[in-house]
C-alpha cells in the first residue's frame, strides 16, 4: 500500500508520522523544540522524519509533507514569514531536498489540518467545507466545491484575521484590533476571563496568577456553573457565533468543523453558539450549516501533510 511522511510543526514539537492512502496513521515520531532557531527546527525535523522513513510501516513512501506555520510559497517550499516562528525567507523545502530524494511538499499547518479533516475526518462525503482550530490562534481551511482554496499568494484561509471587533475589541498578535483569532481563539477566552475580573472578585479563577489561567480552567469552571467563568465562556461564545457566521456568509460551507483544544466543550460549546449563528446568519439560508466538532484531533496535521504528499501537492482534484 502506498504511504506517505506527514510532517506537523508545532510550537513546541515536531511530529513525522507514516500515514496510509485511508487516511491511517502506522507510525509516529515526536521531539520537542523549545526554540524556533532554523537550525534547530530543521534538524529536528529532518531527524523525525528519518525515524519515519527507517520504521517498519514505512513502505512504498511517495513523498514527505511539512505543514509549517507561516505563508509560503508552495513552488519552492519557501516560508515567506511565519510570526509563530519569526521566520523570514526560510528555504525549508530546499533545505530538506538537499537531504531526502523523496519529493517534499510545503504547506500551511491550518491548511494541512483542512485537507485532513475534509479527507478523513469530519468533512468527508462533503464538496464545501471549513475547519476552524480554536488553539492560541484560529488557523482555517475553506474547501470550495470540492477544491482546497489556496488564493493568489497561498494566504487564503486566514480566517483568523477578520476583524470582528474593530473598535472595542483585544489587539490581535497580528497587530491589529478585534481580529476574530483575538476574540475567539483559545487565548481570547483568557482574555474575556480577564477583561470581567474586576465584576468577580470572589472567582475562583483568581486564586491563581493571570498568566496561569488557562483556556482549559475556564472552560471547565463554566461547564461546573462558576459566574465568573460562566460570563467569560457567554462573551466568548458571542465572538465566536459572529466569525462563524460570517464564514456562513463568506462560503456557505455544508459543515464548519471546530477543532484545537477549546472544541473538546463539545456539545457545550455548540449548544453555546447556535442560536446566535442562526440570528446572525441572514441573507444564507439558515441552519443549512451544520456546525460540528472535528473529528482528527491533533492527528488532523500529519494526516493532512501527508495527503498532501500522496497527491502530489495542494493543487491536484480532491475528488
Ligand atoms: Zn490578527
């Protein structure tokens, strides 16, 4: 059977995994990293996936698929800039070319993640689909009548930096005000947490530093009925109704999946949003959207890198 190398960068770890034409994970190797030099990156990452490549599932490898952080330039594997990382220019691509004689193919992680779940996960038996991951950013995919939408420079998909809250809203990473990443994603649920804290004194999620608090802690206390929490997860959860609804208008996918760890609410989290998508969807149809929780979890990049290698790049039909 045929396989590939499905590579995910992430903030703290590089994970190369060997992964089947279903979608199936055989094999995975994971490091650390706890700096982003681009030595340091590189040479875990070339490591990793020489662990893939010597493991016994490693079969019939077509090629390696990298999902970095970062706009790139997916002709030559070149990161044009990755604020994740502070990288400029770097030649990942053409770096791990000089190493490996398989074909390497460069990526977006988000979008990796999309082709994932569209592939294997929650978006299969669909042509129109959207991930969202709600980590310590929002990182997107848009799948459009069956093709995974790149645009001119590969930036499409940054879902994350709409601006949803130009005026009132936290100063985004990016730099800008209000961007839906700043509102909704896993760090805006700290920061809804912490911009009521003065109407909360007696919270429990103050009895630790505020650069202890965690997106888990709130969402938990909100799940078990603390006031606090529970004003923090509603204000959040508005935030979020207004990005996805707007994702409604911008793609009228048939299923917007919700992934990274403040998706593991489920229900509670659904059930938290519908109304006001419903509200704030007006000129789509409503409810033809069904929102759900992803289906491959931290698997999604991997999986998705290595789709992406076993079809010869982003740009070959879907089907
Ligand atoms: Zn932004």
């Amino acid at each position: 059977m045929k396989t590939a190398i499905g590579v995910d960068l992430g903030g703290s770890h590089v994970t190369a995994a060997v992964v089947d034409e279903n979608g199936k994970i055989l094999g995975s190797h994971e490091q650390d990293i706890e700096e982003h030099g681009v030595d340091v990156v590189l040479k875990a990452t070339g490591d990793m996936i020489d662990a893939a490549l010597h493991d016994r599932c490693a079969d019939g490898v077509v090629g390696i698929g990298i999902g970095s952080p970062g706009n790139i330039d997916l002709r030559s594997g070149t990161i044009r800039y990755s604020p994740n990382f502070q990288w400029e220019n770097v030649p990942l691509g053409g770096r791990l070319r000089d190493r490996f004689k398989e074909p390497i193919y460069v990526g977006n992680d988000a979008r990796c993640a999309a082709l994932g779940e569209y592939t294997y996960g929650s978006g299969r038996g669909t042509r129109n689909f959207v991930l969202l991951t709600l980590g310590t950013g929002i990182g997107g995919g848009i799948v459009a009548d069956g093709d995974l939408v790149l645009g001119t420079a590969a930036g499409a998909g940054e879902i994350g930096h709409h601006q949803i809250r130009a005026r009132d809203g936290f100063v985004c990473n990016c730099g800008k005000i209000g961007c839906f990443e700043a509102q909704a994603s896993g760090t805006g649920l700290i920061r809804h947490a912490l911009a009521v804290r003065d109407s909360f004194p007696r919270s429990t999620l103050l009895e630790r530093k505020p650069e202890k608090l965690s997106s888990k802690a709130i969402r938990k206390a909100a799940q078990a009925g603390d006031r606090h929490a529970l004003t923090a997860w509603r204000n959040f959860c508005g935030d979020l109704a207004i990005g996805v609804s707007n994702v409604i208008a911008f793609v009228n996918p048939q299923v917007i999946a919700l992934g990274g760890g403040v998706s593991t609410a489920g229900d509670f989290m659904l059930d938290s949003i519908r109304t006001r998508v419903d509200e704030l969807t007006t000129m789509v149809p409503k409810r033809e959207t069904h929102v759900v929780v992803a289906q491959l979890g931290n698997d999604a990049g991997p999986i998705g890198a290595a789709t992406m290698a076993m079809r010869g790049g982003f740009k070959t039909p879907l089907t």
